[in-house]
C-alpha cells in the first residue's frame, strides 16, 4: 500500500524533529506538530481504504 509508505516517511520526519526538539529546538516542535497532523490524515486515508476493500467483497 503507497499509504504505509507514506506513513514510514513522515514517521522518519518526525523522528528527527522530536530529536531535535528534545535538545531545544522549537522550531522543530513546530514542524513536529504539523507533521503529526500528516500522519493523524494519512492514518485515516489507510482506514478508509481497508475499510472500501473489505466492503467490496
């Protein structure tokens, strides 16, 4: 599924920014918010996806 993928990816980002903020940088807790609110709309393109499978069959 290209959606995982997704997921892995901004996962990754925010990974390094909860580093970075965890060492001061705020301006990485910002961009950590704003990734977090990606994966919160990726996570509910993956439901709706599984969800459009599952009822097709």
């Amino acid at each position: 599924m290209e959606q995982i993928a997704k997921l892995k990816d901004l996962l990754t980002a925010a990974e390094a920014d909860a580093d970075k903020f965890s060492k001061g940088n705020n301006a990485a807790g910002t961009r950590l918010r704003g990734t977090m609110q990606q994966i919160k709309v990726a996570a509910q393109e993956v439901r709706a996806a599984v969800t459009e499978a599952k009822n097709k069959k």
